[in-house]
C-alpha cells in the first residue's frame, strides 16, 4: 500500500484516478479548492463514491497557499505526489493571464518546495500538448523545441517543466512531466467541447463551429490517460535519477467536423452548426507521438473514438442534470 498525493482530486482526471487508486487498495490524499471556474457541484458529485473508504482524505484548499500544502505533507505519509490541479483552458487564460500564473506556476513551486522540505522524492506532474503551439510538423515529439507557446496557459504548462527539472537536479526527484492530449470521457469538464456539443445537440441547440471544421485533436480517453499516470507512478517509485517529459495521447487526431458527426451519430441528432471564426490562442491540429511513453512505461491506448463518445454519451444522460 503506497499513500498518493493527488492536486485538483475532485476534478475530472483526478477523481477518476483516485477511485483507481483507492480500488487497488492505496491511500489516497487530495486537495481541491471547488472554485467556480465551473459548478462546484459537478466536482462535489464526483467525490461521492471516495468519500465512503476509509483510505480516502479530502482537504479543502488551494494550492497557492502554502502554509495547506505544509499541513497535507506533515499529516500524511506521501510516496508518490499526483500534480493535476491547474487553472485549464486555452482561451480563459488570455481573460486573466495572471491568475493563471499564481495558480499554475506559483501553486506548482509550492508542491516541489514542500516536496523539498519532507523529502518526497517521486512525483507525476501535469502538463499540456498546448506547449505544442502550431509545430508544423508531426506527430509531436518530446525532443521538439516548444518556446513557441501562443496561449498564457501553454507558457505555464512549459515553465512547470522546467522548475520541475530543476527540483530533479538540485533535489534528486524523480518527476515524470506527462503532456496530456484532449482528454474525454464521463465527468469531462462542461466548457470543453465534447460535453458542450453533447448537451447542445440533446437540446437541439446550434454547435458553434469555431473555424472551417478541418482543426484537429488527439482526443485520449480518461481511461487511457489514468492507466498512463499509474505507469508513470510506478516507474518513478521504482527508478532513480528520474527526469521524463512524455506524451500521453491517443495518436489518431480527429477533426473538429468528424467529432460532431460522432457525437451525432451516438446521439442520433443530425447537428445544427454555427460556423465562427477562429478563436485566439487555439492551435491548428495536436497529434502526440507516443512512442516514448510506450517504450518507458508501456503506455498503450485501448479505447477507440467511437467507443469513448458512446461510454460519455451513456454516462451524460445519466448525469445531465448537473449540466443545467
């Protein structure tokens, strides 16, 4: 039994790998601040089932305060800190650029100082694919030079990777850096797309189509993307000298036109499209390469597009009411 630190547990990743955690038997300690970035409540529905194991403590904060992340650290015996707590979203963060830098960067050092001070050596961190920028060529690879971000959060995501190779240096933590790409499935997020589309089509409402349709995006299935971040904690805990940047993607990318005719399909709507312009901040297309995810921690997708809109779509109607 190890005891993982997960930030941002409440949300839609980290809820989801928690439960895993606590079904393989672990302790499992998280920190959420609920804001309303989105309903506070989606986030308290997701805790229901965690909230019953006894192996499972939930702390109410937010990770640019120190003196809470020191709390969870002397309370709790971490092996393995889980960093998913962020502010999201590419065009949110061109409104308010600088609470993305508190949250993201700010909150990110504080975990990795605190790292420091109770001598926590292993850690999996969050990162994005937006560090990508509009890299002409593909799929991305992690040797690309990303100092091109076109987004305040990309920025953000990049800046995490370099202050966590830092730590690795001057402290010896074994970090792995995992560049998620578009993840989906139940609990998604309700501002991103695939929710959105889903509600909008059930409502026979307009799907507001920013471009010609032809943008493109890796979409990884939650499940995928947990089963990544579980390999990628027992290599940390089990190899010294640590320091990996990987891709964890689904490497099929999907245009913008062929996920709405998904959904609809799934949904048995034929959808209503607004065509718009594009918006600042978002990139032409994202396509991982996970060759090294593969050969480091044997990461291998499993779910198809088709079959992971369909486990959403079962699991929206479910859950619909949280969405009104």
């Amino acid at each position: 039994m190890k005891t993982y630190f997960v930030t941002g547990g409440a949300g839609f990743i980290g809820s989801t790998l928690s439960e895993r955690l606590i079904k393989e038997g672990h302790k499992v300690v998280i920190i959420d601040n609920f804001c309303d970035f989105y309903n506070p409540k989606i986030k308290e529905n997701n805790l229901l089932e965690l909230m019953k194991h006894s192996n499972f403590k939930l702390y109410r904060g937010d990770i640019r305060e120190r003196s809470i992340i020191k709390k969870i650290f002397d309370e709790n015996q971490i092996d393995v800190v889980m960093h998913l707590a962020a502010m999201a979203g590419v065009r949110p963060s061109i409104q308010n650029p600088i609470l993305y830098q508190e949250v993201n960067c700010v909150g990110t050092q504080n975990i990795l100082e605190e790292m420091k001070e109770h001598d926590v050596k292993n850690g999996v961190f969050a990162s994005s694919s937006s560090v990508y920028g509009n890299c002409k060529e593909v799929p991305f690879n992690e040797d690309m030079i990303v100092d091109f971000a076109i987004s305040p959060y990309a920025a953000t995501k990049k800046a995490n990777e370099v202050m966590a190779h830092v730590y690795h240096k001057l402290y010896n933590m074994n970090i792995i850096m995992l560049r998620f790409f578009t993840v989906y499935g139940p609990r998604q997020r309700p501002d991103l797309a695939i929710n959105k589309f889903t509600r909008l089509m059930l409502e026979d409402t307009e799907i507001p189509m920013f471009g010609d349709g032809t943008t493109s995006r890796d979409y990884t299935y939650i499940d995928d993307i947990v089963d990544g971040i579980c390999k990628s904690c027992d290599y940390v805990l089990n190899n010294k000298n640590v320091y990996e940047i990987l891709n964890l993607g689904n490497s099929s990318p999907i245009s913008l036109k062929e996920m709405i005719e998904v959904i609809g399909k799934v949904v048995d709507v034929q959808p209503k499209i607004k065509q718009l312009p594009m918006q600042p901040g978002d990139v032409e297309r994202t396509y991982a390469d996970i060759s090294k995810a593969k050969l480091i921690i044997g990461y291998e997708p499993k779910t198809s597009f088709i079959d992971g809109i369909s486990n959403f779509v079962k699991w929206y109607r479910n859950n619909k009411e949280l969405y009104i």
